[in-house]
C-alpha cells in the first residue's frame, strides 16, 4: 500500500506568519508620521527658499533705489489707530508683542487684541512678528515722468506716480485732508554746498538766491550780526521750509575733543521763527551749535551748545523735506517739493483701526524736470527719498507683467501665472489664533459686497497707475482673473468676450479722497503686458522682509537711555559723563537688531602701545552681544582683522570714520501650527493667552537668504 504524503501549513504557523507581518507593519506605519514632518518641513524649506531668493531679485532689480535702513518698531493705540515709533533695543528673533509695563508682563485677551494699562492695543499679528521691523528710511527714487492718473478729478489728475517699494505703508488721513506729521515723510537731493565768508559779504543777503544750494560759513568767517562766531548755514529763499540738515562736528568730553553726527529737521517758519535760526534779507541763517541742542529726527536730545566746538565744513548735508498737501489742492507750479498720497483709506474700529496706504505717491510733475546740482557740481534729477512703515509684512507680493494671451479660432486663450507662495489663505478661513480670517485689512473696490468686518484675501494692482483690476469671483463675467487657492494659481480673462480689442479689464482708480476713494469702475481694452503686483496672504502665517544694514552709521557720543539709535554706532573704551571708559577698546557696538549684519570701515585708528596706525576699507562682522551700560548691544571686534593687543586710538581727534553697511538679508519666516485664545471664564486668562502665544512662536521656521548689497541714498 502506498502512503499519500501531501504538504500543508499548520494553524499554527500561519499565525506566526501574521504576527509577523503585524510587527513590520506597525514598524512601518511608525514611520510614516515623523517621515511625513520631514516632508513637509523640507517642503516648507525650498518654498521659503524660493521667496526668499524671488524677493533678493525684485530688490535687487531697483538696487538704486534701495532704502538707507529698515529698523524695529514699537506700536501704541493713540485712540484712532496705531502709532509707530522706532525701537533699536529690539533683538531680531525677540518677536513678541509689548508687555504691559506696569505689570511687567504680557497679556492678550479673547479677540486677539494685546493689552496695556487695561486698554486693548491692536490685534496681536499686526504688532509681532515680522512685523515688529517694519520701518523704511531712505527709500529713493528720481521724481518719474509726469501722466494722467485716471480717477482723479480734472485738474488734479496730472502728475508724477511713485511707488513705494515695500508698499501698502501705514497712513492715517486727517482732517485737513493729509496724513499724521512724518508717519511718511518724502525729502529731495542733497543741496549743493558752497563756502561763504561773512567779512567779504559772501554771501549776500539781498543777492540772488539760487534754490537747492546753501552756504556753510565757519565760525571765523562770521560777522558781528547774526550768530556772530559760530558755524552756521545760509539757505534761500527764506520762505516757509522744513529741511532735514546732517553733520559732523567736534564736541568736548570731559575736556577732550570728540567727533559725532546728527541728522535734524529744522522748521524754518517765518511766522515762527525758531531760536536756531534767523532770517535775513533772502536767506534763512542757522546756527549749527544751536541746532545740536535740538531733538534729533529719531527722537534723541544728546548735546548741549556749550560743549560744542566746531563742525567739519565737508559734511555739512542739507535737503529739502516735501510737503504733503490735500487732494483737492493745486500743485504749485514753482514748487516741485510736493506730494500726494493716493489710494489710501482706513479700515476696522476702535484698537483695530488701521489706516493704511497702498503704496502709491503722486509727487508735482513740475519736479521730473527740475534739476538741481550735485556736490560734485553735476546736474542731476530731483530725487524723492521717502520715510515710512510696513502696513504688514505677512501680504505677499508677485509682480510681473500679465502674459499676453493666444488667439485661438478667434477667441483669447489666457496663460495661467504661478504665485510663489502655493497656497493661498482665503477669507473665512481660520487664523493661527482658531479666529476668522476676515482678509488682509486693505479696503479696496470688489465685485461683491462684503461684510462690513471683511476686505479681500487677494488684490491685483496695476503699479503705472496705482488702479485695482476687479476679479476674483469665479463665474463672475465681469471677473478679469480668477485664483486657484489651493496651489496658488492665477489666470486673466477677457471680460467683455472681444478678442480684437484684447484682454481687456474693470479698473477702479484711487481718488485720493478718504470720504470717497475710489472711482466709478472702467473698462480697459487691453491689460496685456501691464506691469502688475498681486497681494496676498498664505496659508501658514508666511511673512517676507528684508534686513538691512544703515548705509552709513553715525559714531554716537554715548549710549543713551534708550540704547543706540538707528544707523549710530558706538566706540568702545569712550569715556561715559564721569570720564570712566565704557565697553571694550576694541569693539564697535551697534543696535542690537544688528546683529549678524556685515559693516565696512573706511577708517580706523588703532595703537599696540608703540604709535599709532590706520586700517583702511576692512569688513567686519556684527557677531555678539554684550551689556553695556545696561543695554544690550551687538559688536563688531576689530581684532578679527588686527595685531594682537590692538586698541582704538584717538590722537587723531577721531577713531573711526566711513562705517558702512555691507549686507542685505531676507528672511522669510512660516509657522503651520495653531493655539487657543481663551476666555474670561479661564482664570488669569489674559496671561494665558500670552502664555500661549509665546508656546506657539517656538514653532517658527526661517530661512534667510543674504547678499552684499550697500546700495542706498539719505
């Protein structure tokens, strides 16, 4: 008999071989969520990257008309919106909002609005973050030609369109039909300076004046009459001016000669005449000791005119600072020194009023052809320098021109355009603080009503003429572009469906009126290949700012009570009041939102102990901090690039000159995760929010993309 002998699996062992494949699989589903963070995160890396490298490009594309500096800011609720003032104090990764001073601690309360004294401030994104670094000075640009601004009223409608650069800029209109003094302020060319000499009538006060020149007249040149022995400019006409004047001059500490700058607007009013200065026959005449005595433009009062002693003829600068004036005011055609803001407007209620500016200044055509002298005596463009600050840093922007589309059996076929940032935050959507998003705070024209508390996720500007290009409302025929939000998609569409007359578009234009801003809308024929920039705001709280480096830093006295100021640098081993020196004698200190920033010094003078010597156009890092006299502040270590045992030396009257900024940075910041806002009915729930919110600041990525860049004008 033959025995069957057949194989088989076991119970058993088919368990085994389950247990099995139940271990790998819970190993391998274990990998999946640290393997997805890391995808995610490398993502978030390269799009940062890519917005980085994108905004490094567009700067670098208008290097000429760079800013001299961007510094930190503090905010605070003057009851009809934000004011913001400069803060150098602020180190770049503090990115919390202000604490409450009496409490020495923060606090935030169920809306998201940060509190101080009891009183709400503003919504706790607008005054942290990137956002705490957001004030442009400097930023420069020749007056542009002169055209017609659509939108304007007839007669008010021509003129020269400047856009700001970092625009929408904070902007609050007042009654008089202009905005709050110097939140943004506009100022020209350096005047041309000449030598004048009192004893031989140089110059003469009822001669002919020349605008955009002055006269620097030393102490010894002086007459008996005005200001007699001390230095002093001479500017006409002597008509109503505020002009910004910038020095050098030597000042006495402690019995020692010392060398400082100051930058300072004086108001030249005939109808007010200040002490500093004077008018005679066609010329104003101010005196520069007295001047020292005057607050600086940063708000610092570090001189007395009794230890003055005289100022460096060569680095006497004076310009001429614009004046604003209304909407329905005529440009005065022998005054190109002013300016208009359009496109403006003010959204939100009580601690989040926001008044704001697009970014669009129509300066008086007159100045494209007005040319003034350089130092150098060259005939150049009347420039327009502008100081302001960032409206919000986390609105993003694209500009390019919109793509010409094809003609296909006689109709358009637009193109479809990529925005950098992919994914795009709609409105109604929730914040990182589990609030609605109710858009990005600009009150601009739409196709559809909105709420009363919501503006639009996404604005297309034309940037030649300051005028919004309607859209965004899918199946809407009068929508020139729809976006695809989820990949960050845009496209552009014939709206009135003629191919022959090309793409054309719903425009509104600014008015310039706060009580009406905004023009019935137009219809443009063809918007093919108009310069465009789109806004936005993106999924992630992703936020794109430049750092940079002052153009020229001015060497302190001292450091204040508040630090450093903007654009000062400060000699190590300076003798404080009481003659005792202050910091390391061989360190340069600076504001400490400097640091990791890169300076050039022309010259610096150093000893070993066996004479005096120079270093010449060195470059060195801002790479620490150290209290110094109960600051913080950043260095920069002059021995990186010196002997051994190397000091500062002040034989020379000075120990360095010619500190520049060297370096540009962008850094782009993101944070994908959320945190709770609580209510009254939590205990303590104002320092809890603050709690929370600093918990979910740990969370930020950044990246930062750098480049040598001095570029700049002031």
């Amino acid at each position: 008999m033959r025995m069957s002998k057949r194989s088989g699996t076991t119970l058993i062992e088919v368990l085994v071989v389950i247990v099995v494949f139940l271990v790998g699989i819970l190993a391998i589903v274990q990998v999946f969520p640290p393997g997805l963070t890391i995808l995610r995160r490398t993502r978030d890396v390269t799009r940062a990257s890519q917005l980085g490298t994108s905004e490094m490009s567009r700067i670098r594309g208008q290097a000429s008309d760079l800013p001299e500096m961007i510094v930190p800011v503090t905010y605070t609720n003057t009851g009809t919106g934000l004011r913001v003032t400069i803060d150098t104090n602020r180190k770049r990764n503090d990115l919390m909002p202000a604490i409450d001073p009496g409490l020495g601690k923060g606090q935030i309360n169920e809306k998201g609005q940060v509190m101080i004294g009891g009183n709400p401030t503003s919504n706790w994104q607008l005054v942290s973050g990137a956002n705490l670094f957001n004030r442009v000075i400097g930023e420069s640009t020749p007056v542009p030609a002169p055209r017609r601004v659509p939108g304007l009223p007839p007669g008010q409608n021509f003129g020269s369109v400047l856009q700001l650069i970092f625009g929408p800029a904070y902007y609050y209109s007042q009654p008089n039909g202009i905005g709050e003094p110097d939140v943004v302020q506009v100022y020209g060319n350096d005047y041309q300076r000449r030598y004048g000499n009192r004893d031989f009538n140089q110059p003469n006060p009822f001669g002919r004046v020349r605008e955009g020149e002055f006269y620097y007249v030393a102490a010894d040149d002086t007459d008996d009459t005005y200001f007699p022995n001390e230095d002093q400019i001479w500017v006409g006409p002597s008509l109503a001016r505020n002009l910004r004047v910038a020095f050098s001059f030597a000042y006495s500490v402690n019995g020692q000669p010392a060398q400082f700058d100051v930058i300072v607007k004086a108001v030249l009013d005939p109808n007010n005449i200040p002490p500093y200065a004077l008018r005679v026959g066609n010329y104003w005449v101010v005196s520069l000791p007295e001047l020292v005595a005057v607050p600086d433009i940063y708000g610092d009062q570090n001189f007395v005119k009794a230890n003055y002693l005289y100022a460096e003829g060569e680095s006497v600068r004076v310009q001429r600072i614009y004046d604003e004036i209304p909407l329905a005011q005529t440009f005065d055609p022998n005054d190109p020194y002013q300016y208009k803001v359009i496109g403006s407007g003010t959204v939100g209620t009580g601690p989040d009023t926001r008044g704001y500016a697009l970014g669009t200044l129509l300066c008086n055509p007159v100045g494209f052809g007005t040319r003034v002298r350089s130092q150098a005596g060259v005939s150049e463009a009347l420039e327009a320098k502008v100081d302001y600050s960032v409206f919000d840093w986390r609105i993003l922007k694209d500009e390019f021109r919109v793509p010409v589309p094809e003609t296909v059996g006689g109709a358009l076929l637009p193109k479809q355009v990529k925005l950098t940032a992919g994914s795009i935050k709609p409105r109604g959507t929730e914040e990182p603080d589990q609030l609605a998003y109710h858009g990005m705070g600009l009150s601009t024209p739409t196709l559809v009503a909105l709420p009363s508390t919501d503006t639009d996720d996404i604005i297309v500007e034309d940037t030649d003429t300051g005028a919004i290009i309607l859209g965004n409302i899918e199946k809407n025929p009068d929508s020139a572009w729809t976006v695809d939000r989820s990949i960050g998609q845009i496209v552009f569409r014939d709206v009135d469906g003629n191919a022959a007359n090309g793409l054309s578009a719903w425009f509104q234009y600014p008015t310039g009126d706060p009580n009406n801003p905004w023009a019935p809308r137009v219809l443009v024929p063809d918007i093919s290949a108009r310069n465009i920039k789109v806004m936005y705001m993106a999924r992630g709280e992703w936020s794109v700012q430049p750092f940079k480096a002052a153009r020229q830093y001015r060497v302190s006295r001292y450091i204040g009570a508040n630090g450093l100021g903007p654009g000062e640098c400060f000699i190590g081993g300076s003798p404080d009041s009481g003659g005792n020196p202050v910091g390391q004698p061989f360190r340069l200190y600076f504001s400490p939102y400097d640091l990791g920033q890169k300076v050039n010094a022309g010259e610096v003078w150093l000893t070993t102990g066996a004479g005096p010597f120079a270093l010449y156009d060195q470059e060195f890092q801002i790479s620490g901090i150290e209290n110094i006299a109960g600051r913080d502040l950043a260095f920069a270590d002059i021995r990186d690039k010196a002997p051994a045992g190397s000091i500062f030396d002040g034989s020379q009257g000075y120990v360095a000159r010619r500190v520049r900024g060297a370096s540009l940075k962008v850094r782009v910041m993101w944070n994908p995760t959320n945190f709770r806002l609580e209510g009254s009915s939590v205990a303590n729930y104002l320092d809890t929010n603050y709690n929370n919110l600093e918990f979910w600041m740990r969370s930020w990525g950044r990246v930062e993309t750098e480049g040598l860049q001095i570029g700049g004008k002031n």
